[in-house]
C-alpha cells in the first residue's frame, strides 16, 4: 500500500512540474478573434440553437478573454456559470475575467472553491496559486491601510476571543533549528483554530505586518510594552509568543507568553522542556496550558482534534519549516522543494502536501498574466474544432462538486458588453442576481 501511494505522489509531484514547464512560456494572447471567427460562428449558432448549451458559452467566453475582450468574455462565462456550470475550468475562466476586470473580491470567491476541484486537475493548481497571491495581495493592502489610521483605531477593536500566534524567536547559534520558530507557531495556530470560541488570525497577517513594519527580522520586537500596538492593529485580545532554544545534547525548550491584551495581564512566560524528538508532545502541552489559561472549556471532539499529530518525523518536520520560512521569504520554488523533502520523508505528512500544492501554485499562477499563459498551455485555442485537449482527455477531471451556487452568483455588470453579444446571438435569459446582503 506504501508503495502504491509513494507512487501516486511521485506521478502527481511529476504532473507539478509539468505545469511549472509549460508555464514559463511568454504570455501571448489571441489578438484578433476573428481569427477564430469560423469556431465564434458555429459556436453562436449552437447556442442560437440551443440556449442551454454552456459549453459554447463557456468556449466562446474562453475564445473572447484570449483576445482581451475580458468583459464579453466575463458575459459569457457569467451566463455559464449562472445556468449551473460549475466545470474547473469554466470557474477558473470566469475568476480570470473577474480578475482583469477589477473584481478581486468576486475573483477571490471563485478561486476559493478550488479545494473542491479534483486534485490532478491543472485548473486546481492555477486557482490555488491565485487564491493564495490575492489573498496575500489582499491582506498586505490591509495591513498598510491599517498601519495608515494607526492613531484613529480604537481599543475596542480588540475581540476577546481573537487570538494572534507571533513566530517563536530562536536563541540558539545552530541554523539547522532556527525554522522550527516557524513551524511550531503554525502548529500552535492550527491546534487553536480548533476551539469553536477561539477566532485564530493568520499567519500571513501577521507576517504582513512584520514585514511592513520591518520587524521580521528582529531578535527583539515585542515585549509587554509593545503587544497593545499589535493587538490593536490586528484586532487580538490575545497575543501568543516566545522564544525557544536547543540546549545540551538536543534538549527543547520553548518559553511561551500568553498575555490578555485587553485587560493589560502579563504574566510571566512558562517554561517547557522535553527532548527534541518529543517536541510535537511539547506543542500539545503549550496549546493545551494557553486554553485553559483563557478559561475554556474544551469538548470531547475538540481535544481530539488538537491532539492530533500530523506526522511522526522530526526531519520532515524541519523541511516543512523550512518552506513556510522561505514562503515568508516569496522564495516560492524554494519553498516547494523544502515541502516535497518533507513528503518523500513522511508520505503522510498531509500539511506538506498541502504546502506543495500552494507553493506550485504561486510559481505557475503567481500574476494573473502567468496564470492566463498557463491556462492556454492546457487547453490551446483549435481554430477549427470547439473540442479541445481537456475535452477528450481530462473532462472529468475537472468536474467540480461545488457549492459555490449556494453562496456566490457573479453580479449583472453594465449592459454594453451584453448587448453587444446578443446582437450577434439575440437575448439570453440573465443569471440570478446575488441575493442581497
């Protein structure tokens, strides 16, 4: 059984570098769609013939947004998607057109579900990649508006049940430990994300606002007179954070604050120590001291779920630590190889493979531009057939079993890009409307 999985992890690390191949093309785009105006014209007439043909309106919407008529192409896939389409790549299409029309938010939800996107589908990847890009995007804006109206943000903005984990600061000379500040952290952000009570901020925001206020790489920058600022900036009524060191003959020890931001308490931080190759034992104890001295009370399935380790092996554990801190770093290639050293180290290691995934996805679908070339490698535009590569090959692959419907219709836009269309193929029934906030 082994052997088989280490197998399908090889085939799939294999198709990552596939992708990564084909994506390091120029971006070149369709210029003039009348180059295709044969295929547009037989597309037209099948839908003119069959308005709920979907799959002549997603390949016509693809066709437009090649040729940089992003808001017909938008139309299109809109009106697709609207009647039920819910294929990877009729989604994906119609995230990009959003995307180059300035709809981020709207971008963000469609990529969002690419979770939901069978795994060998390369339109899983590319989503990701630009899922994780604008969310960073996204939240870096955040985090510099915020640092903007620093003196206009009020105390009551820290919720008491919002928690931030600030990266564990390494005492120790020997470089081999000092990812292992990242690592933890993501751990202990993990096991707290766990409590229903709790609300974990993450870890990007935090890094964001490190970065802004160019503090990431500082031995020294939070202490008890500094944490109100932070809890403010992000909303925290709690601060988590500390420093660990690797004495002796490879002794841990880790010493945790966890101060309640809101009512000023700082207590001083508690010490654990176990060998080294306990230090997934160790984490639980810190998680499981930092809940009780909120005051919660944890239930059966939460305990279970913080218990839980998610691999045995200190060295694929430092691997993986060692990508989160060169994916902090925008190093993604590099990242990407740390988290595969990790999963031929532990096959099961399910955070790592994860970890790959985004990481690919960032370097195939790292801007919108590399992510439309990349899209065009897997399916080329056929001038003279509407069924391409993916059609014959991978159709299945794509098919999404989404809920995106159920929370998520793209808004009508401006009437001209649809009146423009349907002189060609006559009205078509809008999509419903978002339901209203």
């Amino acid at each position: 059984m082994n052997k088989i999985r280490k197998l399908f992890l090889n085939l799939w690390l294999a198709g990552l570098f596939s992708c990564l191949v084909l994506s390091c093309a120029s971006v070149r785009f369709v210029e003039d769609p009348s180059a295709y105006q044969t295929k547009i014209n037989t597309l037209i007439a099948r839908i003119k013939a069959d308005s709920t043909d979907t799959k002549a309106l997603r390949d016509l919407g693809v066709i437009y947004f090649q040729a940089r008529r992003y808001a017909l192409a938008d139309t299109c896939l809109r009106r697709a998607f609207g009647r039920g389409v819910r294929d990877a790549k009729t989604v994906f299409y119609l995230g990009l057109a959003r995307e180059f029309t300035g709809k981020i938010d709207q971008a963000l939800l469609l990529y969002g579900n690419y979770k939901n996107v069978a795994r060998l589908s390369p339109y899983r990847r590319l989503m990701a990649g630009r899922y994780h890009q604008l969310t960073l995007d996204v939240t870096r804006q955040e985090v510099r508006a915020l640092l903007v109206q620093e003196q206009q943000l009020r105390e009551d903005r820290m919720a008491p049940s919002a928690v931030a984990v600030f990266p564990l600061r390494y005492l120790g000379r020997n470089k081999k430990f000092a990812p292992l500040g990242k690592g933890l952290s993501e751990l202990i952000i993990g096991d707290l994300g766990q409590v229903r009570a709790l609300k974990l901020l993450e870890r990007i925001r935090l890094q964001a606002l490190l970065d802004e206020m160019a503090l990431a790489s500082k031995s020294e920058f939070f202490d008890q007179s500094t944490a109100p600022r932070y809890g403010k900036l992000l909303g925290a009524g709690r601060i988590v954070a500390g420093a660990y060191n690797v004495v002796g003959k490879e002794q841990l020890r880790i010493d945790v604050q966890s101060w309640d931001i809101i009512n000023r308490n700082f207590p001083a931080a508690a010490t654990e120590a176990e060998a080294l190759q306990n230090i997934f034992r160790l984490e639980k104890t810190i998680v499981f001291n930092v809940i009780a001295d909120i005051g919660i009370e944890l239930t059966q399935e939460e305990r279970e779920k913080i218990q839980f380790i998610p691999t045995q092996n200190l060295q694929a554990f430092l691997a993986y630590s060692r990508g989160l801190e060169e994916e902090d770093a925008g190093r993604f290639d590099a990242a990407a190889n740390f988290y595969q050293q990790a999963i031929k180290l532990d096959p099961n290691f399910g955070a790592a493979l994860t970890k790959t995934e985004i990481a690919q996805g960032m370097i195939v679908a790292g801007s919108k531009e590399k992510a439309a070339t990349a899209a065009q490698k897997i399916d080329p535009l056929d001038a003279e057939s509407s069924t391409t590569q993916s059609d014959l090959v991978s159709e299945r692959l794509q098919n999404l079993s989404l809920n995106t419907g159920s929370n998520f219709v793209p808004g009508q836009d401006s009437r001209k890009p649809a009146e423009e269309l349907n002189k060609a193929y006559g009205d078509l029934r809008q999509p419903p409307s978002p339901p209203r906030q």
